[in-house]
C-alpha cells in the first residue's frame, strides 16, 4: 500500500471535499490525472491496482492517495480476498470496501475530460454531487426529466404527494467518443462514436433495470454500499465485463425495494480508448448468453418485508442467485457464495455504520416489500 501527502491547493473550496473518495482501478500509470487535475486535486484517491503486484504504478504529483495492490488486498481480506476479482476491473469494489466516505466517485483510467456543446470543459464530479444531493422520483415519471434541476419543475397532473421524492443513492453518468458497446456490436459497428450530447438527468423509474456503466458512476456509500459488489468476473472465472451490470441489478432491485433512487444522464465524460473485441467477445461470450436468463431472474426478484438493510437484502439475494441461476451454471452457486463473503467483508471493515436505511414510506407509493 502507497500512501502519498496532497501536494498544494485548490482556491474554491469543491462540494463534499471530505466526504468523498475517488476509486481508480488500473494496470498502468495514471497520467490521465493530468487532465482532471483540476476537478479531483482537492479529494482523496483511492487506486486499485490490478494485476502484477511488483509493478510500480506512477502518480503524478499533487494528488492525495492511497495505492492498493494484491498483495494488499490478500493481506488485509485474508481468505476473503477470494470474493475480489483478479485481472479484472471489478476489483475497484475493494475501494468501495476500505473507503470511510460517505459518498463514492468511480471512473477508469481511460477517461477524460469532456466538452459541452458550448465548449466549456464538464466537471463531471460536480456533476454527480448535484444528483445524489438532489432527490429522484421513481414512483410517476416527469415529462421534463429531473424536475429539481434549474429550469425545471413538476408539470401539470405530476401527485402533489410524490413531489417532495426520496433520496438518490445512485447517479450513473454517460459518455461521449467511444460508445458503452457490446463485442458483437463492436464487431459490427467499428466506426461508430457518440457525438450526441443530450442535456438531460432522469429518475430511473421503479421496477426497471439498467445496464450500468462503471467507468462514470458515483453512490451514496452509506445507503447503497454493500450492493455495490462487482461480482467474480475475470482470471479463473467463465466471464468477463459484467462486473458492472450485475452491480447494477443488484443494486437497483435493492435501491426498489428500500425505496432509494437510481438517476441516470449527466455527467459525460470522454472515453477515449476502444477495446479489442474479440478478446471482449472471449470475455463476454457466457454473459451474452447467460443475460437472457439474469435480467429476468432480476426483474421478478421479490424481498420479504423482513429485509430492511441492504445487507440483508444482498443475503436474500445470494439466496434466489443460488436457488434459481445456480441451475443456469455452477458458476452462480460460487458467485452466491462470493456475495455473502463479499458482506461479511464489508461488515467487518464498517462495524460501526448502520448501512442501509429502512425501507422508505412514501405517501402513496408501490408497496415495497412482499
């Protein structure tokens, strides 16, 4: 583990300036920091370094950080260092497990800074903060998006008792250049980037899942933390880039039932750097044909009225992956068992946090719980 001093300051003080950690998974030097310099001098690092351990990874100066690599993680976790994934950008949930702040900010290293049509650089940090401070209304959509940005507001017919909404765990950012895509749509769109910059944040409505992206995502640690594992993915395991999408599942059924919500849009950040895929599609290649049979799995996912924690949620979970999946492959019988040493780790490393809020009341709204 590295640990480095923060080498001179920002003149504006930024918004949760000690309340929030950055999390970087890497295999290389972070000179990408260069750019964003700026934005996340004034916060705390956080770098997962996969792979190699005797390799020596380069920050620049200035930064304030902290640098775990294997050799840490199977100190610190001991036997449970087997629920981290190897050779594989999962891993950056072990910088979700030792953080102590209240809120997370996660983004690769092959990402950069953004424009805006106007051509004013995106503080894309900012950005997220303004989400999950802000709240969502996943109960009845609002035709203008996020009625609590500027310029916006409730239109005519929107429940007056569903206006005040309830608080946004998750705020999942996009990306322009190179587009979120599957190896076969890689494969079949080359070419293909995202110039379409749409000026818009949404509540994810309730009961709807997502593909979430881990490469521009931030979370409210101390409500949705423990749901927030990236599963088994990578060296010695039969799949690969789901890691964020089973995040994502997990954590948006859980985020329904605790009546927590889910925002997606703004930020964009710049992704600059795409994949090979036909190593993508090795990689891929199970889950292509294993998501026909999750996103279902999630979508008819129930908790009893009794799981008022995330934790005990995820414990649930675990429960329906084994019982109902473990039948698609023995695959998911080891990831349900990850799961649960994944909460006993999460557990012991927060012993004094009551994570998860109990379930939410809102007036009017679904019932949460079966």
């Amino acid at each position: 583990m590295v640990d480095s001093g923060l080498y001179g300051a920002v003149p504006s003080t930024p918004l949760l300036k000690d309340e929030l950690d950055i999390v970087i998974p890497t295999i290389r030097n972070l000179d990408f920091l260069e750019m964003w310099r700026p934005f996340f001098q004034p916060y705390h690092l956080i770098i997962v370094q996969d792979g190699d351990p005797s390799k020596t990874i380069k920050v620049p100066e200035g930064f304030d950080y902290k640098l775990y690599n294997r050799n840490d993680i199977n100190h610190m976790l001991g036997p449970k260092a087997s629920c981290i994934s190897v050779k594989d950008s999962a891993c950056r949930c072990f910088g979700f497990l030792v953080s102590k702040k209240k809120y997370i900010f996660t983004i690769d290293d092959d990402c950069f800074v953004a424009k805006d049509p106007s051509g004013k650089e995106i503080n894309a940090l900012e950005q997220h903060i303004k989400n999950l401070l802000s709240p969502s209304t996943p109960f009845f959509f609002n035709t203008l998006y996020d009625p609590f940005r500027e310029g916006a507001d409730f239109v005519r017919g929107y429940p007056f008792s569903l206006r005040e909404g309830i608080t946004t765990a998750v705020s999942h950012g996009l990306w322009l250049n190179i587009p979120d895509y599957d190896a076969p749509t890689q494969l079949v769109k080359p070419l293909e980037r995202n110039t379409r910059y749409v000026d818009a944040v949404l509540t994810i409505p309730m009961g709807t899942l997502f593909p979430m992206c881990g490469m521009n995502l931030a979370f409210n640690r101390e409500l949705i933390g423990p749901a927030m594992y990236f599963g088994l993915m990578g060296d010695g395991q039969p799949i690969g880039r789901y890691d964020d999408m089973w995040a994502g599942w997990c954590s948006k059924v859980i985020c329904d039932h605790l009546a927590l919500g889910v925002k997606t849009g703004l930020p964009y950040i710049w992704h600059s750097k795409a994949s090979d895929p036909f190593a993508n599609l090795r990689k891929e290649y199970n889950g292509i044909h294993w998501q026909e049979e999750m996103v279902p799995f999630f979508q008819s996912v129930k908790f009893p009225k009794g799981c008022t924690t995330v934790q005990k949620c995820y414990i649930e979970l675990s429960k329906q992956v084994k019982a109902r999946l473990g039948k698609l492959d023995p695959y998911f019988n080891k990831l349900a068992d990850s799961m649960v040493t994944w909460i006993e780790a999460w557990d012991e490393f927060n012993p004094s946090e009551n994570m998860g809020a109990a379930t939410a009341e809102v007036p009017n709204g679904p019932a949460q719980g079966k």
